[in-house]
C-alpha cells in the first residue's frame, strides 16, 4: 500500500532525518494508528517551538515501532533490557581505593568514596569500553551504591558480571566491595507484541498534547543507520520481526 510520497529525490528529503540512510522504502510506507499513551515525552516526543503548530507536540522520526496485539495500534519498539550491575562498598572504609574488571580488562585505582562519574570515567577508560558505553548512577561510596547500566556497543546485551577487588582499601570494619546484576541483559522489554519490530516512524508528525491516537507512516523495508536514531537500537539484539520487514543497518 503506497500510503506516503516523498517531497522529491533530492537531499531535502533526508535532511532532518539523519537516521534514514537511503530513500529505499519511503515511497512503499504504511500507515498506521500510534497509541500515543504508549510514548513519552522527550525520549519519543517534544512540545514545538513553532508558532504555527500552537503548541502541539512533535514526534520524533525514526522511532522503532511494534504493533500492540490487544489494540492493533502502534507503539515504541520493546526491544531488549540493558544490562544493570551494582557496585557497592562495605565495612565503611575510611580510605584507599578498589579496581572492578570487565572482560578481562582492570580499571585503575578507584577512589574508596569515588562519585559515579569516577566510576564511569575509569570504566570508559579500559579498552573494551568505549565512551558512551556505560552511565552511571547513585554513589557516591561508601554510603551509596553505584549503578552501572551499559548502553552504546553492549545496549541490549547480557554481559558478563563485573569482579571487584578491594584489596587496598583501608579503615572501617573489613572493608569491601562486591558487584551484583540488578538486571540481565538480552531479555525482552515487554510482553504486548511490541517485542517484535514493525518498522520505524518515517517521518515526524505533530499532534494535540490531549490526543491519544495519531496516524503515521511505517517504513518497514528501507536502510537507516541505527546509531542515529532517536531511541538506541542495537540490530543484534532484535530477535524477532513482523512478517515482510525488510531493514538494512549502517
């Protein structure tokens, strides 16, 4: 069904989808009903600046879309959970430091009090971990844990568990640190048939902030380039696709 036409073959139509890596697909769309109880603001969505949209907000292009099976309408793509592990020191050392190890690879001395930035700065500084790789959050130690969700090249996978040493840290009561997995990688988000990838929004569209429904156009064959859209997507972790889908990945 030929539900969206392109303006033209020139760069104009790609200029402000910079995930859209050919025009392959766009004048073979579908459209569909968005639920839009499903999406949330700023990650999928954002009020408009534009005075000649008063006010309605814009959904986002390139937005993975599945199909809902309850309703038959369309929401954010499930996708996979991203790894969660926690660091936490014990004993309420008073000084000295502690290194965590990914895959082999072994940080540098981390501060017995360090923040969750000093955390996440000496992961992204080993060779396996690039910047971007992981965030961080809670801290700063002793009294708090620290959160290590990975994203970037891991977004979506289960990785293996990180090992800590606390070897050198020094004071309190029998000071340590430990890592446990709060939440496995590679495990399917959600349960609603939104797990299965449809497409991909193809182009924004702009609606009341009172609406609950809105049609867009689905591209489901073409080429994008996944680190550029909108949401993370990592093309290894879809494990399941609606029947035609048809996507190449950049």
């Amino acid at each position: 069904m030929n539900d969206f036409q392109p303006y033209s073959y020139t760069d104009s139509v790609t200029a402000d989808r910079p995930w859209l890596a050919s025009l392959v697909g766009v004048q073979d769309t579908n459209t569909v009903t968005l639920d839009l109880t499903k999406f949330s603001a700023e990650t999928h969505y954002t009020v408009s600046a534009n005075p000649l949209l008063q006010g309605r907000t814009v959904m986002k292009s390139g937005i993975p879309l599945g199909k809902i099976t309850a309703s038959g309408l369309y929401g954010p793509y499930g996708g996979t959970t991203s790894e969660v592990q926690t660091v936490t020191v014990t004993g309420t050392p008073t000084g000295g430091t502690y290194t965590l190890t990914f895959s082999g690879q072994t940080t540098a001395a981390i501060p017995y009090n360090a923040t969750a930035a000093q955390v996440k700065t000496a992961l992204e500084n080993l060779s396996n971990i690039n910047p971007g790789d992981v965030a961080t959050a809670g801290g700063p130690h002793p009294g708090t844990p620290v959160t290590v969700t990975f994203a970037g090249q891991y977004t979506g996978d289960n990785v293996a568990q990180m090992t800590a040493s606390g070897a050198n840290l020094t004071g309190g009561t029998t000071p340590s640190v430990t890592v446990a997995t709060t939440t496995a990688g590679g495990t399917d988000i959600a349960s609603d048939g939104t797990q299965v990838l449809a497409g991909f929004l193809v182009s924004e569209i702009s609606f009341n902030p009172a609406s609950t429904k809105a049609a867009g156009a689905l591209l489901w064959h073409g080429e994008v380039f996944a680190a550029k859209l909108p949401v993370p997507l990592d093309p290894a972790n879809v494990t399941a696709t609606a029947p035609g889908v048809n996507i190449h990945y950049r």
